[in-house]
C-alpha cells in the first residue's frame, strides 16, 4: 500500500538540517499521512467526498478551513465556501465566499455544519464595509482568553482610479485585487454564531505597494519599487514569539517580474489585533541555481518550543521547493524571518490514501492548516481538496479533508 510520508527532524536543534551543528542525541521521526475514511462518487466528469474525513456543504464549493479545541472539549471548524451553480469556482470563490461554522467531538473528522456567520447573503452585492462582499482564509488562534479570527475579505470598490486600455475592469479583477486581511474577536464559539463578535472598520493589513504593469486598481506612482504586501494581502498565518513577545503575521501578495507570482512577507506587532509593520524582505525563499523565483501560497506558521524553531508548510506551484512534484512543503527558522529548506523538505503530495488501501491524486490539496499536540507537533492536517480540476465548475465538488498524521520512531 502506497503511504504519504511527511519526514521532519526533532531534536535540540530542531530539523535534520544541511550545514547546522546536530546534537549528539538526536531523534529523527516520520509522520505518515493515515488513510482517510471516505466515499468518492463520480458524477460525470467530477467527484463528490462524503464520509468521517471529508467536511463538505450542500450547493456550496467547501474550501479552506481551520480547527481549534474550545474548553468545552469539542473541535469547531471555521471554513469559507461560496454558493455553486451560480458560478464557476474560480471566479465564485472571489465574488462571495461566506465563513461559517461546523462540530465536532473528534479532532480527525465526523464535522457537522452548524450555519453561516459572516457574508450570510453570499454573491450580494455589497459595499457597507470593506469585507463586505467575500471572505476566505479562515485561520484562528486563541491567545490568553481570546480566540482570534485572522481572514482575507475584498469589496468592489468600482472603476474608479483603474489603469487599462479601456480605464474599466471586470468585477472579479476589481474585487480579487481589493483582497486584504482582517480580524474577528470572539470569546466562544457559540457566540461566534450567534452574532457575538467583535469585527473592526478597518483592514489589519493592507497592501502599502501596487505595482503592475497594467489592469490594476489604484496603481502606485510610476516607478515605485514593490513591496511583499504588493496588490493584495491574504493568505494570514499568525504565531507568538517568545523570545521577545511580539506576534508575527505571515502574508502573501502578488509581484510581477515580468509574470505573476505569489512572494510571501511578515509583518511584527505587540498584539495580536495589531497594528502590524510589515517588513520589506520576503519570506519563504531559496536561490536557485539558475536565478528562477520560485512561486508558493498558503503558509501555515507554528513554533514548536522543545525545539525552540519555527516551521511552516505551504503550497509548493511546481515542486520547485521539494526537487519533486506540486506538493505542500516545508520550511524552518529559528528566528521566523529567515528560512530554510530541511533535508526532506516535501511534506505531503498531492494524494489521498483510502482506507480501501487505494491511493488516489488529487487536483487540489492546498490551505493547509493544522493542529497540534501537546508537544507542539502536528496531529492532524486540514486542507481544501478537489479530485478533479475545479475551476470551471459549478457543481460544488470540493470538499475539505482531514488527514490524521502518526509519528513513527525512525531513529
């Protein structure tokens, strides 16, 4: 039987590391992706995911979403998802994701969905409030008493101030470039749903840059040098630094030199609602031997304190990362600004492993988002999935799939 097999280095120093001073007593461990428990059902040329490891919504494309234990011991997943059928997926997910929430008594699957909270009305148009017309990138962090909910929210924001040939974008042009990060304060999760919650007038962080050479909104004056947060914030991972207690908010924005790519950057507070300053250098890159920059998104940033290191894991474009296939990688940094590439830096390719024993690529596997133990390692992993190429679609055959992951002894 096939397995994905997600090798990481634990020790004092953290990772098996090329160049670093290992410890005499090193552990080494392999964490294997576990079979998942569910059915696919082919209906024409798509699949549908039902069954205790695949989370999906009715009508609804599932995507990302992201798992916390509350104190009453139950897991609550906050995901996004847009409508179906109106849509294609690739332009419904810009033009009206929704967030809402789901339960469960297990951490590895089982989740049920308990409604909506926020962009109830979907593909309404909307411009009472910054976020008002989509948000997606669910990604929580509870610090002290307080959960925090860190997203990606857009509005359209017209025509106005539009460099292009004919001065007019499109509307998914004009909302994906109006992308930013935001933040919801919430005390519980039942709260949560019921409306109880704080939601601030102003993005956390917005794009200080935008740079493009033409079919832009609100362009930057000629000659400007982008930054990281160029175009667009999303993509929000959050984690605490102990070694001088501020937060650090990891982001991805959107460069042109000369074509697309996604460049990831950082930005520091004091606390967790901000305000946050975000640096010039961009995270998450290697050279490379022939000068090409390399293109990812979606990271998912944790500290781990026994080895007193950072990690993130990310959606690898090419494979350019890991030498091997589009998969998801990973990455280390004892500070959380610098990072490297481990001696195995592939963290889980792009397929699923049935509990049939049949291991099945998938398309998409991509927002990943973890937990953890109690230990700080990763325990289970959740990601947004499809089997089949999704763009076009409208049929809402996407669904987010919780993947258990086992530590093995290999030392």
């Amino acid at each position: 039987m096939n397995r994905n097999n997600i090798y990481v280095g634990f020790g004092l120093c953290g990772l098996l590391l090329a160049g670093c001073k290992q410890p005499t007593d090193r552990s080494v461990f392999a964490y294997q992706a576990e079979p998942v428990k569910l059915q696919l059902e082919k209906r024409g040329d798509s699949y549908f995911a039902t069954g205790y490891s695949a989370f999906s919504v009715e009508d609804h494309f599932t995507w990302g979403a992201s798992v916390t234990k509350a104190d009453n011991g139950k897991y609550y997943m906050i995901f996004s998802a847009p409508e179906a059928y109106q849509y294609p997926f690739g332009n419904a997910w810009v033009m009206g994701s929704k967030l809402g929430l789901a339960v469960s008594d297990r951490p590895d699957g089982g989740f049920k969905k308990l409604g909506f909270f926020y962009n109830q009305d979907g593909f309404v148009h909307d411009t009472s409030a910054w976020d008002a017309q989509t948000v997606s990138n669910p990604h929580v962090r509870k610090f002290g008493d307080t959960y925090y909910l860190y997203y990606a929210g857009s509005v359209d924001p017209g025509n106005l101030n539009v460099k292009s040939k004919t001065d007019t974008l499109d509307i998914r042009s004009r909302i994906q470039q109006s992308q930013q990060i935001g933040v919801i304060t919430f005390k519980s999760f039942e709260g949560l749903l019921q409306g109880d919650f704080e939601h601030y007038d102003k993005p956390l962080l917005a794009p200080r840059t935008r740079v493009k050479p033409t079919d832009v909104v609100n362009p930057s004056p000629e000659g400007t040098i982008p930054q990281p947060d160029n175009l667009i914030t999303v993509n929000p991972s959050v984690v605490y630094r102990p070694s001088d207690k501020k937060y650090l908010l990891y982001f991805k924005g959107n460069i042109y030199d000369p074509h697309w790519r996604g460049i990831h950057g950082v930005a520091l507070s004091d606390s967790p609602t901000g305000p946050f300053i975000p640096l010039n250098q961009p995270v998450f890159e290697i050279p490379t031997q022939d000068g090409e920059k390399l293109s990812a998104e979606d990271p998912y940033v944790w500290y781990n304190h026994r080895d007193r290191l950072f990690y993130a894991i990310f959606k690898d474009f090419t494979g350019q990362f890991t030498k091997s296939d589009p998969c998801l990688a990973l990455m280390y940094s004892e500070d959380g600004i610098h990072w490297q590439l481990p001696e195995h830096s592939l963290f889980m390719k792009k397929e699923l492993v049935l509990s049939s024993g049949d291991t099945i690529k998938v398309d998409r596997l991509e927002r990943p988002q973890l937990l953890l133990d109690e230990k700080d390692d990763p325990f289970v992993l959740y990601a947004a999935c499809s089997v089949a190429e999704l763009n076009k679609k409208t049929d809402g055959s996407s669904f987010n799939v919780q993947i258990r992951l086992k530590k093995q002894d290999s030392k």
